[in-house]
C-alpha cells in the first residue's frame, strides 16, 4: 500500500531537504522517513549611522542570519565625525523579529587653533593661547589688552571654523598713543612768551624739542627734559628766558677783545657847502655853528695845574730834607 509523509512545522526550523523516501509504499522491512532541519532565516538587523539629530550620515547596512545565530556590527569610518556611544546592540543574536542598530556620532575633534599676540616684527607680547573644538563648529577670537599697545589691524581670521589643520590667528599691534609734551616759552615769573607748541607720539618713541628765537630775549637755561621719550602722563617742556641786555660786552665773550678805535665825525664841526654855481665865493657855514672853548675855562684849568704843581715841588723838598736829616 502507498504510504505519503510530509515534514512538520516546527518553529524557528525549516527543513533544510526533503528525504527520498517522503513517499513510497510499505514493505515487509521497516523504513525511516527522515526529514532534517535547519534554523529558519531570523529578521534582518539595520544599522544606520546618524548624527544626535537622526540625520544619517551614511547608507544603512542590512545583516541577515539565522534564528540565534550570532551578529555583530561596527561603526563606519564617515570623515570628520567620531562615534559618541557605541550602541547596546552592536552584538546580539538574529530573532524573528526586525532590529535596528544605530550609531549616533559626533563631529570629530578639529585641529587647534592658536592665537597670537605680537609686534610688527613678530616679537610676542602675550602669551598665546589655544582654542579647541568639533570640526566645522564655528570659532571666535578677540585681541587681549595689553597695557601699552593698541591694536594696529584685526585679522582676517579672527572668526571662523574648526578645521581638520592647524589654523593660527595673530593680532598685530602697534605701541599706544601717549600723553601729549606741551612745550612752552616763558620768563622766569612764568609769563608766556610765545604760544605753546603740542607734540604727540606713541609711547616710549623719542621726542626733541628746541628753543624758540624770540626777539628781546635770550635762553637763560636749557631745560633737563628738552629731550625724552613719550610716556603715559602728560610731560611739560618749560623754555625760560631773559630779556636781552645792550651790553655787549656782558653777552658777548668776544667783547673782551678792544674794538679798533673808529674816530665818529664830529658834530660840532661846521659842514661847509661850497657854491657850485660861484666857486670863487667864500664858504659857507650850515648847519651847527662849532662850540668854542671859554676863555674863563682855559684860566680856570691853569690855575689847577699850577696850584698841584706846587704841591708837588713842597712834598718833594720836605722829603729830600727828612732824608739829610
């Protein structure tokens, strides 16, 4: 008699062959009909890659196995971010049911970024310092205070994003306005002779002043700080003057030196103008009529001159006669 099997469903089994002898017909010798399982295909597992916000940042990958049949995953390689947890089931067993693995990243590390703080001439003038962030996440530096410097210009780079390389930012800076030197020209009661004069400079540049020529007046003394450099307060120069002597001897050194002795016209002479048109006609006097001496003044002056000289000849015999004696 014919005889038929067939194969039972056994969950999470399917069979893997059907035997030869699933049908047949029976015999006076026993036969086994045998039917041989395997493990049924389990759900697939998805594993997706995102950022913390489920954005994906590369295509999903799809794992298919066997019921309880082991599975592992791992994260991709997805230039500029870095895995932020590996997930619970990045290893697990396949079931008959759909799992999802799903790493979440974040964006990688960047390179630093240093700011520097330096002179013209590349001369540091502060410490530098680094910031450090995610790459692509937006950067912003500000210039430090440094006490006698200004900023000269605001680089370029001065705001931005991180990168995968080394990005510097470098404040230039200049030496800072300094106080004003107001120089003034006094006398010695401090009067203003002259208006003042301002100087203006960057700190600890050099500034040189000069005295005024003012006329009537002479530099009594040159002040200590008619050179310098400018500093944060505010310098004074004070130029003192005195006023200007007619003595020439007294300013001049080379006063001691006699001067040639020059003879002036006299005065009182008598300018005499002759007659162009009649040459033979007598000269006549202009002008001043010349000063004639007195004849008082002439008898006075000889009786003075007799009278010392007397005295002389009695001083000289009484001293002949002391000396005979």
């Amino acid at each position: 008699a014919p005889y038929q099997t067939t194969a039972k469903n056994i969950a999470g089994w399917a069979v893997k062959t059907t035997p030869s002898n699933a049908t047949g017909v029976f015999t006076n010798t026993n036969q086994t009909v045998t039917y041989v399982y395997e493990k049924a295909d389990a759900a697939p597992v998805t594993v997706k890659y995102t950022d913390d916000k489920g954005n994906e940042l590369a295509t999903p990958d799809t794992l298919n196995g066997k019921l309880d049949a082991p599975y592992q995953t791992t994260a991709k390689n997805i230039a500029g971010w870095t895995v932020k947890t590996t997930p619970s089931n990045a290893t697990g067993v396949f079931t008959n049911t759909n799992q999802t693995v799903t790493y979440v990243y974040e964006k990688a590390d960047a390179a630093p970024v240093t700011v520097k703080y330096t002179d013209d001439k590349g001369n540091e003038l502060a410490t530098p310092d680094t910031l450090n962030g995610k790459l692509d996440a937006p950067y912003q530096t500000t210039a430090k205070n440094i006490a006698g410097w200004t900023v000269k210009t605001t680089p370029s780079n001065a705001t931005g994003v991180f990168t995968n390389t080394n990005q510097t930012v470098t404040y230039v800076y200049e030496k800072a306005d300094a106080a004003p030197v107001t120089v003034k020209y006094t006398d010695d009661k401090g009067n203003e002779l002259a208006t003042p004069d301002t100087l203006n400079g960057k700190l600890d540049a050099p500034y040189q002043t000069t005295a005024k020529n003012l006329s009537g007046w002479k530099l009594k003394t040159m002040p200590s700080n008619a050179k310098g450099v400018f500093t944060s307060e505010s310098q004074t120069v004070n130029f003192v003057y005195v006023k200007q002597t007619d003595d020439t001897k007294k300013d001049d050194p080379k006063s001691n030196n006699p001067k040639p002795n020059n003879p002036k016209p006299d005065k009182n002479k008598p300018a005499i103008k002759i007659n162009e048109n009649n040459p033979k006609a007598k000269q006549t006097t202009i002008t001043k009529q010349a000063k004639l001496p007195k004849t008082g003044d002439n008898k006075q002056n000889n009786i003075l001159f007799g009278v010392i000289g007397t005295c002389f000849v009695l001083l000289g015999a009484f001293a002949l006669t002391k000396k005979t004696s």
